[in-house]
C-alpha cells in the first residue's frame, strides 16, 4: 500500500527559471501602460472617489480597481459604465467586466522635488576646478555644470 502524497505539495515546483519569467523591459512598460490607464480612467471620477482608489489590473477582459474602503467600493461601481466605456475606448474594445477589490491602496510615490539651482559661488568653484584638471573631457563637463548657475555674472 503507497502512503497517499499531498497533492498541494506534490505539484510544488519551486521558483521559476528566469528565462521563464516576464522580461524586466516588458514588465515596466506594463506597469507604465497600467499607470497612463488608471490616470485617464481616474480622471473621469469626482475628487473624492480617484482619491480612494486606483485601476489594480486589466486582464482577460476585466478591469479591477482597488478602494480602500467598502464605501468607495460601492461609490467607484457608480461609475462602473462610464470606466467600462472609457476602457473599451483605450483598449480597443476588449474589457468587458468590472471588478472592485477592498485593500489598502498602494503608496504613490511623492512627485521628485525641483533640484535647487546652482549658486554663483558654485559656479566659481566649478570654474576654479575645471581648470585645476588634465582631462579636457572631464574639464569641458565641469565647465557645462557651472554653466547653468543662476547667477553667472562672474
């Protein structure tokens, strides 16, 4: 008599080959494509609804968006005809269902702030160095960082 075998265990492969995953470049220009959608799709809704939720998937002709909240699950349904339109529109006609999930959104990430413009005094430096070097290469590229100071009157 063979000992019966655990049948989630038995079809346990272990990781994936990386050759056999999604490539890097085509899993971010999913991600960004994701992302343009769920901005055009969320532009639609009032303030307060895009606030709380966001576009998770779009796969074999379902759109799924996140709400942080059963509430914002029940107000971003409202708008389930004008998404699914909008989407059909983008997409070339092929979602056809809508789904909401409840889970907590994902952090978006802060817009990078403005770098701070190079001083005068900077600049100087920047000169002063530039001609310190042997390297007429890396001579010319301290030269170009100091020029785009914002007071260049020296």
């Amino acid at each position: 008599m063979s000992p019966r075998r655990n049948p989630l265990l038995a079809s346990a492969t272990g990781p994936k080959p990386a050759a056999d995953c999604i490539a890097l470049d085509a899993l971010a220009d999913r991600a960004r494509a994701l992302d343009a959608l769920d901005q055009r799709l969320r532009s639609l809704l009032p303030a307060a609804v895009a606030r709380e939720t966001r576009l998770a998937d779009v796969r074999d002709g379902r759109i799924v968006f996140l709400a942080s909240d059963p509430t914002w699950a029940s107000r971003i349904r409202l708008h389930q005809a004008t998404l699914l339109a909008e989407a059909r529109t983008a997409l070339g006609g092929t979602v056809e269902r809508f789904a909401v999930k409840v889970a907590p959104l994902p952090a978006v990430p802060p817009e990078p702030a403005k770098p701070k413009p190079l001083s005068a005094a900077t600049a100087r430096h920047l000169r002063a160095a530039a001609k310190a070097l042997p390297d007429p290469e890396l001579q010319a590229l301290y030269l170009q960082l100091a020029s785009i100071a914002t007071d260049d009157s020296d």
